[in-house]
C-alpha cells in the first residue's frame, strides 16, 4: 500500500509560479497550490488502485496459475524493486526536477501492468510485479519530492491527510470491484483495465510537475548510492532465497551472503544511526521500518485466511482490505488535528498499539468459532492505528530533515517502508512455505506470522520512545 508520505523538509516553496514577495499559502487547494495538490492525489490512485487488488485476487491467481511457495514473492518482488526506483528517482528529481523521472514511472508501472495481464505462469507474475514496483517506487519518490519543496511547513501535516484521503475511492471501490472483475470476467483483466488511466493521468499532471524546479544545491550523480541500492536488493532477495530452498548448505550460503551484501548497503542507503533507532529523525525512519514490516506482514495474509481457511469469497476478503484504507485516511485526518497540540511520541504510540490490536484481532478469525466479520472490524481498527503512526512519523522525519536533502531524505524514509513491508510479507510467505512442505495446514503458518508481527509492533513501540515529547514551533504556531 502505498501511502501519504511526504519528503522531509524546511519551509522552501520553490514553485516557479508562486510570485516572489507572495504570502505563504494556508490551503493546500490555494490558487498557488490546487494543481500540484490535483496532481499529486492523481498520481497516488494507479498504484492505489492496483496494490489493493492484488491483494485481494492473490489466491486466485495462485490457483489458476499454481506456485504457492511464489505467494510472499508477489508482493516482495514489488517492493524491492520499488526500493531502486525510490532512490534512483529522489536523486534524479533534486538534480532534473520531477517531470522526466515521472514520465519514466509511468511507463514503467504500464508495462508491468501488461506483463500481468499475459502471465502464463507465477514467475512471469511476480517479474510482472518486480517491473510495476520499479515504475510505483520512481512515482512515489517524485511525489515526495513535490511536497517537500511545494509546500510550506504549516500545510504540510493537512496535505499529509489529502494524499492519505487519496486512497479513499480505490479504497471503497479497489477491492470489492477486482474481486468482482476477478470473479465473473477473469483476474487478468483487473491489470489491463488500469492501462488506459496512467497514460490521462500522466497527461494532467504533468503542466504541474514542470513548474517545479530542480534543488539548488544538489549535487552530481552519486553512482555509490546505486551501487548500495542494487547491494540491498540483491542481498535481501538471497535473504529471502535462502529462507526457502531445502538444502541447507545452499540456504546456509544464500543467506550469509545476503546478509553481508545487505547489511551495509542498508547502512550507507539510511541516515547514520538509523539502524539502533538514535533519537530523532533516525529513531523515526527506525519506526516506520517495523510499523510496515507488521501491518503489511500481517495484512498480506488477511485475504488467504478469509478465503482459503474460513471460505469467504473475494469480495468479502476485498470488504475487509477497504475498512482498513478508510480508517487509515480517517486516522490522519486525526492527526493533522491533534499535531499542533499532541507530542509526537504520545500519538505514535498510541497509534501503534490500535495496530497490534487490529493484528491480533484478525489472528483470531484463524479459530473457526470466530465470527469471519471480526476480521472487518479488527482490520479497521489496525488501519485507524496505522493513519495515526505513520503520519506523526512523517511530520518527525519532516520537521527534523534539512533543506537541501528532500530527494536522499525521502528515498531513507521510503526505503525503511518498503523494505519493512517487503520483509513482512516476505518472511511470512516463508514461513506459509514450511508449514504446507511440512504437512501442515496453512492456517498454522499464518497463526505464526501473526504472532511474529505483534512481536515486532512491540519492538516498534519501544524505538518510538526516542521521538520528541513535544510538536516543533513551527506546527504549533499554525
């Protein structure tokens, strides 16, 4: 899912068409702002739209196509490849301005959509998967980049709730309408009826990402940080790799090898610190890592529970995947209202322990005696938690991160994200993978990644106690 994530950053509105002299903006629907807001909210709804669906449509996609054990990698292969287009398009976006990376994301997203829509097996689906996530990840770094250096500090927490409201529509009509396609037309069709709205979208945002200029003060093209990205990449694909295959000589190597390429490529990609959650901004990025490593651990795996384990149909699983998305745009509505007011750690954590509470409710829907519409209800609640955590996250990264570092800032908090939901959702379909090659049913596995993720919403909870007690000035004078 991906989500309202601004780029960290001081007040520095550098829109060529905001006149010099011209007083600060209070809406984010200005005269100064409405179509770089238009334009940013039609950029989230493609992959919106289509990360709702696939997880709702996974299981029969997996029946039609077979390959189980390639459940988790559907969604893995889209985040690690969204983590390459992250960086390499926040970069480019600081030295070219926006338009050229998000003219190339688009076509990118296309493309992959098609490649979809043609499966004819599970790894062509999940290489279809690794080319959409290229394409998201370089739209979601420009958008970033838009808000960062478009928008003053005051406006920033109330665009945070637009971009989270953007996710309203294919939230109430995502999931519900590709089980219905899936269903009574065919799955294949849930990817290549979206072709058609990247292209119009691209055409009426593009005026609006022109008119931004490229940073100042950035530099040449860092060919390390790529280098790092593609380190990261492929060490946790031998990570995960490694968790799968059943010799345990290769598994032992792949994951050792993993490790050592991954590790310090994740340190060089992050802001010094990160890694043991040094208080600010770092303890913040460290949060939004296992924030997402749970709620979408825990959120992949919804779908397989209500459909293959209660035997719900997909439109049911779908119902439950929208309550979520409303609560979460709910939940940073409640945010931009409470941060003037509420320290940032008080509402991360408080949003937080709503997501350990939703995970631990739709783990209960695993027992057969538990009424199914529990998962609705339970999710909903994970998603309020979700809003309120992850948009109090972004204002930290935001209130704390310099000027002239939006493109590198956003790709850091970005990468921590997708790499924990890639994480999430990989491990879990590993550990999903050993318990059916053991004989188990797959409720069992699932039972263990959803104690596994409330584990980790506990770790979450204690790297949010190094986040300031108290709103910046900036914030509480609006």
């Amino acid at each position: 899912m991906s989500m309202s994530r601004p780029l960290p950053s001081r007040p520095l509105p550098s829109l060529e068409h905001v006149a010099k002299g011209a007083s600060i903006p209070e809406s984010v629907w200005s005269p100064h702002l409405w179509r770089l807001t238009l334009g940013l909210i039609l950029i989230t709804l493609g992959p919106a739209f289509e990360g709702l669906a696939v997880a709702t449509i996974l299981p029969r996609i997996v029946a039609n196509l077979g390959g189980l054990s390639f459940y988790g990698w559907s969604f893995s292969a889209y985040m690690l490849a969204t983590l390459v287009g992250i960086i390499l398009a926040g970069d480019e976006a600081d030295r070219r301005g926006p338009a050229l990376p998000f003219m190339i994301g688009v076509a990118l997203f296309v493309l992959g959509l098609v490649l979809a829509g043609v499966a004819s097996s599970m790894i062509m689906f999940v290489l279809s998967r690794g080319v959409q996530g290229l394409g998201a990840g370089i739209i979601a770094s420009v958008t970033y980049v838009c808000v960062g250096r478009g928008y003053p500090e005051e406006v920033k927490p109330r665009m945070l709730a637009v971009l989270s409201s953007a996710w309203i529509v294919p939230g109430l009509i995502g999931p519900a309408l590709s089980g219905i396609v899936a269903d009574f037309v065919g799955w294949r069709w849930v990817f290549l009826g979206l072709i058609p709205v990247l292209p119009l979208a691209a055409g009426m945002v593009l005026p609006a990402l022109r008119k931004l200029t490229p940073s100042l003060t950035s530099g040449s093209f860092d060919p390390r940080r790529l280098l790092a990205a593609a380190g990261l990449v492929s060490g946790a694909g031998m990570t995960l790799t490694g968790l799968q295959v059943p010799s345990l000589p290769l598994a032992t190597v792949l994951i050792l090898l993993g490790l050592v390429l991954g590790i310090p490529s994740l340190r060089h990609l992050l802001p010094p610190g990160t890694l043991r959650a040094k208080a600010g901004m770092p303890a913040a990025i460290a949060t939004i890592g296992l924030l997402s490593l749970a709620y979408f651990g825990g959120e992949a795996f919804l779908p397989l529970t209500l459909i293959s384990i209660r035997g719900q149909s997909t439109l049911l699983a779908g119902i439950a995947l929208t309550a979520a998305t409303l609560t979460w745009s709910a939940g940073s509505w409640l945010q931009a209202k409470l941060a003037p007011r509420q320290g940032r750690r008080l509402l991360v954590t408080a949003g937080l322990l709503l997501v350990a509470l939703g995970l631990a409710g739709i783990a209960s829907v695993l027992i057969p005696g538990i009424p199914v519409a529990v998962a609705s209800l339970a999710w909903g609640v994970a998603g309020l938690g979700m809003g309120l955590s992850y948009s109090t996250l972004n204002l930290v990264v935001l209130e704390t991160a310099s000027a002239d570092q939006q493109g590198t800032a956003s790709a850091s908090m970005e990468l921590s994200s997708v790499l924990g939901a890639a994480l999430g959702t990989g491990l879990g379909g590993v550990i999903i993978g050993f318990a059916a090659a053991a004989g188990s049913s797959p409720s069992a596995g699932i039972s263990v990644v959803d104690l596994i993720v409330i584990a980790v919403t506990g770790l979450a909870i204690l790297t949010a106690m190094r986040l300031p007690g108290r709103p910046s000035q900036a914030t509480r004078l609006t």
